[in-house]
C-alpha cells in the first residue's frame, strides 16, 4: 500500500488529520484546475473549497484501483457544470468600449514585438474564445493542453 492508499484508508476511519495532510497535497494542483475552469481567483477559491468537500463526504464510495486525481477532476469537472447549471441569471460579459478594445490592440500592435505584449494579446483573444466553449469542452482543451492529459484519461475524467 503506497502512502497515498494509506492516506485515504486513514481519511474513510475518519482521521481529521489524514484529511488535512491530503487538502495540503492537492491543494496547489486542484486550484490550478478550478482557475482554469472558472477563469477567477474567487470561484476557483469556491470550486476548490466545494470539490473537498464533496470528496470527504463522498470518500466512503472511492474504490482504490481508481485514481484518486483523476476523482478530484471528476468532482471539480462535476461541480462546476452544476454551479453552471444552478446559475438562473448567468453573468453576462459587458462588452467593452470598442473604442477601449482598440487601444488596446493597437498598443500592442504599436510596442515594437515585445513578447510579454504579444503573450498578453494572444493570451486575452484565447480567454475570450475560451469563454464561448461549454463547460465539458473547456474542461477537455484544459485538461489536453494545459494539464498534457492523454485523450483517454479526459475521456475517463469527464466521462465520455
């Protein structure tokens, strides 16, 4: 039994301690992964918060031979659909002044080839592009080229 099995037995006997040591493991990755999926330091903070919670009341049903990262995915994945779903007034993005939009563009275009400009540029055009997918896409283009995830371990995470 490796340390992370022992970790999770010792969590299912109800050891407060043993719970607290796997938060701390996972923390910094899960969070990486809920950012990604809501775009937001504070949901991401919520959606990490949420998906803990959700695995310590759930960890009767984990069975071992799973992997246990690719549970947190399911549960963050899961949970933020729902959040999605719950959600009777989506936020709307306010579209910005275009005026705003191509000052912006142009200070870019105008900065000499900085590539912190450029990596700005490209970054904030793929966000805005992001924003159009659903959430089961975004969750599969994070997870492939963000996380290097194989099609088959994205498969299994969002269950398709």
């Amino acid at each position: 039994m490796n340390s992370e099995q022992e970790l999770i037995r010792r969590i299912k006997l109800g050891e407060r301690d043993a719970f607290r040591e796997f938060v701390e493991n996972h923390k910094k990755h899960l969070y990486t992964i809920a950012y990604r999926l809501t775009g937001n330091h504070n949901d991401a903070d919520d959606l990490s918060q949420v998906v803990f919670i959700k695995f310590f009341k759930s960890i009767a049903f984990y069975r071992q031979e799973s992997n246990i990262i690719s549970w947190l995915y399911k549960i963050a994945v899961n949970s933020h659909i729902d959040s999605k779903r719950k959600k009777i007034d989506r936020i709307v993005m306010t579209v910005k002044d275009d005026t705003q939009d191509m000052t912006e563009e142009s200070a870019l275009t105008h900065s000499g080839a900085d590539n912190n400009l450029e990596s700005h540029f490209i970054k904030k055009h793929l966000d805005e592009a992001m924003k159009q997918l659903s959430p089961r896409e975004k969750t599969a283009f994070i997870l492939r080229h963000y996380e290097d995830h194989t099609i088959r371990e994205i498969a299994e995470i969002i269950e398709t």
